[in-house]
C-alpha cells in the first residue's frame, strides 16, 4: 500500500504495513517508509 511521506515529500510503498484502529474508530494502516524509517499512516474507510 502507497502512502505520503511527510519528510521525503512524496508517495511511497509502505514496509510492514498493519491494520490498526484508532482511537476515534476509524481503520488505517502503518507502517515504515524504505527510504527514511518514518513512520507512515493511511486512513482507510470505515467498512
């Protein structure tokens, strides 16, 4: 799954992606950036 890093600036392919729910509810995934280790988080849907 693709997702934004804030510090290289552009879209990559996310490491070790896991499905989560935070604390509101909603449903993202995390995971790792390969380039700089940040860690990244995409909202999914709520289904």
């Amino acid at each position: 799954m693709e997702a934004y890093c804030v510090k290289c600036r552009k879209k990559v392919a996310m490491q070790n992606g896991k499905e989560e729910t935070l604390k509101n509810g909603r449903r993202a995934m995390k995971g790792k950036c390969p380039a700089c280790g940040t860690t990244l988080c995409r909202i999914l849907g709520n289904k």
